[in-house]
C-alpha cells in the first residue's frame, strides 16, 4: 500500500498515505499550538523528498533547520517508532538549502520593485484605496516612461518623482494627493526599517532554484529562514505570495502529473488572508485554483480552519486536523466547522475527537485515486527520520557555502538605472543653469512634451529620483491589477 501511495505518513489502523498522483490537489495541516503541526510538516517534506519532489517551507520557529542530518537523539522518537512498528525506520538526512531575505542563515531572497507590482506592495504598505491608486499610478507613469524599478530606492526615487511632478501629470493621469504620497512615503520609511527594503534588487531569485534534486535522487527541501521575517507578518506573507505567483507564471501547464513539481507548504497561512483586500483575494484564489495544474501542490498551515476562506479552504484535498481547543464559542464553530469539512466515518464521532487529540495524533483524510476524500480516521502521525535539534550556526553557515547556489545570490549587483542616469543628468542641467546665469544671453526654455516629462524628471532627481530607463516593468500574475502577462 505504501509503494502504490508513495508518501505515508501515518498510521491508524492501516498506514495512511498521501497518493502521489493526488499530492497537487493541495492540503490542510491544521490544529492548536503545541499539537504537532510542525512535525507533521516535517514528516510530510521528508516524505515528498524521498520520492524526488522539492519542496518550499518556511521556518518560523527556527526548528526545521536539523532536516540536512540524520536523526537518533529524542527517545520520543525511538518509543513512535516501537508504539507504530515501523519496520525499516531509518535515520536519515536530506538535501536543504537555506534561504533567508536577510541573508544572515542562508542565500539571499530577492525580488525587483517591478516584479513584485502595486497589488502587493499596496498591501505590504498596508495602503488604503485611495493611497494604491497613486501607488498604482506610479507603476503606469514608469512604464509609459521606460522607467524600471529595480530596488527599493528606484521606488522611493519614484514616488518622490511622482509627488513633485503631481500638475504635470494631473491631465493625463489623474489627481496624485500629496497626502496620499506623503503616506506611501511614511510606508516605505517603515518598510525599510523593518528590514523589508533589503528584499528588493539584484539578483533577483529564479524560481526555478526551488526546483533541484540532488544526486541521489531526492527533492532538495528549501527552507526560508522565517523567524525574523515574521516581525513583519505582512511582509512575509505577501513574501511568500509573491513566490507562489512566480510559480503559477513561470511553470508550464503539466496536468495532472505522477508526482508534484514542488510542494509549497505556507505556514502561519492566517496571515495571508487577515486585512485582504477583495481584488487580492480574488488573485488568491485564482492562483490556489490553477496552480495545480502546473504540478504545485500547496498546505495551508494554521491554528484554525476558519482562518481560511471557503473558496480557498474548499479545494485543500489531503487534510490533517490537529487537536482543536473549545473554550470559547469562536472555538466551538471551528470544531464544528473542522468536523464537517471530512468525509463521516460512522466509527467515528469528529466533532468530540478534535479535542481529545493528543500530541502527534491527527484526524487525517487524503484523496483516493478517483480524487475522493477517503473517510476521516484518527491516527499517529509517523515520527521524522531527520534531526530534531536545530542546527548550531557553523553548522548552517557550513551546508550554505557548500551550496551549488553558493556566491550567486550573495554578491547584491546594483546596475546603473535612472537613479545614477537622472541623478547625472540633474547635475548637467544644474550646470548648464549655472552658464545660462553666467552668460546671462538666454532665459531657460520652458521643456514641452516629452520634453517637458524629461526636464520634469531631472529637476525630481535633485531629490533623490530613482528608477531605470531600457525597458519596461515586468510583473507578473499578482503583480499588476492591469492583468497578467510578463513582458521582458
């Protein structure tokens, strides 16, 4: 059963396992703090590894990092494998490379201000309507420009551009509030405070670096140094957005394959959908919806099933459900509301089982192989092979270097782009001012036309303008309301 299913991962009666062939039509791990979440995602990136599929996860704890070495040290471990009959279990490590947007534990994440785009930057600034409208306004006035927004001051630059130039293009775009830019701005301030400037510039992450095995065979497992990055929730939620919809563009269309391509597990997946706007909701879906077809397969990971919407929540196919905690009504709907989402088992009373769960026992049911959920049994989810202590600093510092991605993402390239060019071009002009006063002959020309947007452009340069002239924005599916569609 475990050879044709491919992926067990627990045992009730009978082992239970996710078919492999079903693992992209996506997955729930859910259940209160300290009920085995995490080991669950362990055991389940483990498993997707051993059958040579990548995987995506977040480490928001700092505790997935012993995944590279072989475990043996928790007797906890050792007493599942006896309690179970685990035949075979073996200790084992497997192949990770780590991942952090700080660049401190792992290779440096980073994407291009025009890639990321104002539907999600919006919400990463925590913008009202009114303020992503001119944010979305800038985007547009770069791209009739041939302005490329690269890094985070070509951004600044831009809005700054933007606020200063606000009559010229009052015509032709719209009324630009300053109070508006003044709260972009204010976001961006924090932003980069934060930190979250430093996820923008070159080189920019190629998805397709989640996309490795190693020579055995086995699905390199990347792991996203989160604990940091979590002090930011929306930055690390739109973070991880952002690579799912790099995903859902880049990858071609595959069906329904043998295996997945990539599992993306989204952990503290609550945070994705607290605050969203309708239109990036809407995106959301769109993207959870049709990404399986391109071999993907996304697990939500939160506390409660109520923290996902419907339309999301109800094409999550394989689902673990955790122990649950009633002590408040809000507690009592999500039993009800987890209870209902499985397919009865007459054994079985779901609703009261949810809360006598004990540690590393789930409610589990996966898809057949007609795609139908099988009915929910209770069951131990298997212990992990890997290591469970974290690993020390030296020891994560040592895998990095030794990292075929070594040296690539680590040298930041920061390429001449409007910021130099208008900054250059704004002191040629200071210059020519200087000899028109000098020589006293001439009255400087009032610019028209295109003109008029260049000189525009120069004199905003004296306040910090950035941007990169070339060629136009690139963004992806989330990364524009205007539709998708890369243009390179």
């Amino acid at each position: 059963m475990a050879e044709a299913l491919g992926l067990p991962f627990a045992k009730a009666k009978d082992e239970i396992a996710v078919l492999a062939g079903m693992a992209n039509r996506h997955g729930l791990i859910a259940g209160a703090t300290g009920t085995g979440k995490t080991v669950t995602l362990r055991v389940l990136a483990e498993a997707f590894s051993r059958i040579g599929v990548p995987v995506f996860l977040a480490d928001i704890k700092g505790d997935l990092s012993g995944l590279p070495l072989p475990g043996g040290e928790n007797p906890k471990v050792a007493e599942r494998v006896q309690q179970l009959g685990l035949e075979g279990f073996a200790y084992e490590g497997y192949p990770v490379v780590f991942w952090d947007v700080f660049g401190e534990q792992g290779h440096p994440v980073r994407t291009t201000i025009s890639e990321m785009g104002p539907l999600l930057l919006s919400r990463i600034l925590n913008l009202n309507e009114t303020q992503s409208s001119i944010l979305t306004m800038a985007f547009k006035i770069a791209d009739d420009n041939g302005l490329l927004l690269l890094d985070f001051k070509d951004l600044q630059a831009m809005i700054q551009f933007v606020g200063d130039s606000a009559e010229q293009f009052k015509t032709q775009y719209g009324n630009i509030s300053k109070a508006s830019v003044g709260a972009i701005q204010r976001g961006l301030l924090t932003l980069d405070h934060e930190g979250g400037g430093r996820f923008f510039g070159e080189p920019a992450l190629d998805i397709q670096d989640f996309l490795q095995t190693d020579g055995s065979g086995k699905g390199v497992i990347n792991i996203l140094a989160a604990d940091r990055l979590l002090q930011s929730p929306k930055v690390y939620a739109t973070l991880l957005l952002w690579m799912l919809s790099e995903l859902f563009e880049q990858l071609p269309e595959v069906g329904d394959p043998a295996k997945p391509k990539l599992v993306f597990f989204f952990d503290e997946a609550h945070l994705l959908f607290e605050d969203i706007s309708k239109a990036l909701q809407d995106k959301i879906e769109q993207v959870v919806r049709l990404i399986r077809s391109k071999g993907v397969g996304v697990y939500f990971v939160t506390q409660n099933p109520l923290d996902i919407p419907e339309e999301v929540l109800g094409q999550l196919g394989n689902r673990v459900q955790h122990a649950l905690r009633a002590f408040t009504p809000r507690d009592q709907k999500a039993v009800r509301a987890a209870a209902e989402t499985f397919r009865a088992n007459p054994g079985l009373k779901v609703a009261e089982v949810i809360t006598e769960l004990k540690v590393g026992e789930a409610l589990v049911s996966v898809l057949d192989p007609k795609g139908a959920p099988t009915p929910v049994e209770r069951a131990f989810v298997y212990p992990p092979q890997s290591r469970l202590i974290p690993l020390s600093p030296e020891e994560r510092s040592r895998i990095t270097q030794g990292s075929i991605l070594f040296g690539h993402y680590e040298k930041e390239v920061d390429r001449e782009s409007a910021y130099e060019k208008l900054k250059s071009r704004a002191e040629r002009q200071d210059m020519e001012a200087q000899e028109v006063a000098a020589e006293k002959s001439r009255e400087k020309e009032k610019p028209s036309g295109v003109t008029k947007i260049v000189g525009a452009m120069a004199q905003s340069a004296a306040h910090a303008i950035g941007s990169q002239i070339g060629r136009q924005i690139i963004r992806g599916v989330l990364g524009s309301i205007f539709g998708s569609g890369r243009k390179r």
